[in-house]
C-alpha cells in the first residue's frame, strides 16, 4: 500500500503517540481493562490514519476529453456559477465534499497543461457551506487541454483541514489519474467546467477518483 508522500511525518507522529500510550499504561500500571480499551482504540486510530492517508491505486478513465473526480466524495453542489477569481466567467459548478472517512489523496481530473495556480490563505468553516469557497483556505489550479479547454479546481480546506498540498506548478504537463495533493481531513473539492460541458453526474452521486466520469468536454 503506497501512503502519501507528504504525510510519513504525521504517520510517525501518530504511531509514536499511541505507542506512548500503551507503554504509559503498562509503566503506570493501569488496570487490565483499561489498559487493553486503550490498546485498541491505539490500533483502531493508527489503522484508521494509515487508510487515510493513503494513495489508493485505480483505474484511470480520464484524458484530454473525459474529466474525472479530483476526490473521493459525494456531491453537494451543482449548477451554474460565476467562477471570479481566474476564468471570470459563467461555469458548471461541481463540489465534491470529503468526509473523516474518505481518502484524501487529490487527483488531476483532466490531461493538460498547468496555466495558473495560486494559494490563498483563509478561514476553517464548514467546507459543505456554499460560502467555503470564498473564505476558506484554499488552493486554486487551472489546467489547460490540448483542445484549448479550460479547467479549474480549487482544493478547500474545512473545519479540521489545517494542511493543504498540493503539486501545481505553472508550466507543468499533468496526466488524468495522477496524484496532485492531498487535503488532510474533511474538505472540500469545487471543480469549474465550460457550460458546454456535458456532465455525466447528478447532486448527491458518490464519486471515486480518477474512476467516476464528472463530464465530457
């Protein structure tokens, strides 16, 4: 299983935490009872951020045309939305919520070329709110295709996302499927396409990464 390669650190600091927890217990001669309650909840939590933070392998199914899930999620919005910060212009709107218990790796949706990116600082609302988009920590990347295409995504940060990565560089050719960052805990993904896109989800749909359609360019 590969884990992100941008969350090693916070693996050890998880394992040594709960490693420091069993071993307290046993020099501090907690009762049996609660020493094993202990135990498991410290393996229950280390299993649960492994899994996390994990870069599952999947079946790639976008390219220059297809544009797939950025993330793991279930859809929350949408619609028809004015995209102001880079496209300024009238664009399809799907977000993407992820919860404590989706993975968080972030994949590029779409085969092109990086023609903008930029980071903006900003609150920890709940990253479901339509507003979150605004306010909230946020990264935005737009990747151009070869048929002149132009698709836009921001990775949001909720209440208990404190970290964003993300690999946009300018310049950059990047594949649909591959990795493009991580969102660490529940977040949010608001992906902008042409109005001419025909999209091929619904509100409420389940999506998997790289795997689930989104739209048709």
């Amino acid at each position: 299983m590969k884990i992100d390669k941008n969350s090693h650190g916070t693996l050890a600091l998880v394992y040594g935490i709960s490693l420091a927890v069993i071993v307290g217990g046993l020099i501090l001669r907690f009762p049996t009872w609660l020493w094993l309650l202990l135990l498991i909840l410290s393996l229950v939590f280390s299993v649960w951020q492994t899994f996390f933070f994990r870069v599952p392998t999947r079946h790639k199914n976008g390219d220059g045309r297809i544009v797939t899930s950025v993330a793991d999620g279930k859809v929350v919005i949408l619609g028809r939305a004015f995209e102001k910060e880079y496209l300024k212009r009238d664009c399809l709107q799907i977000s993407v919520y992820m919860n404590f218990f989706d993975v968080h790796a972030n994949f590029w949706p779409v085969s092109g070329e990086i023609i903008y990116y930029k980071y903006h600082p900003g609150k920890n609302v709940l990253a479901f709110r339509p507003k979150a988009s605004e306010k909230n920590e946020h990264s935005s990347t737009c990747i151009r295709t070869a048929d002149g295409k132009e698709v836009f995504f921001k990775q949001l940060a909720g209440t208990f996302a404190r970290r964003i990565v993300c690999y946009s560089k300018v310049g950059d050719t990047v594949v649909a499927g591959e990795q493009c960052g991580i969102i660490k805990f529940g977040s949010r993904i608001d992906l902008f396409l042409p109005l001419e896109a025909k999209l091929e989800v619904e509100l409420e749909d389940l999506t998997r990464a790289c795997e689930t359609v989104i739209a048709r360019l």
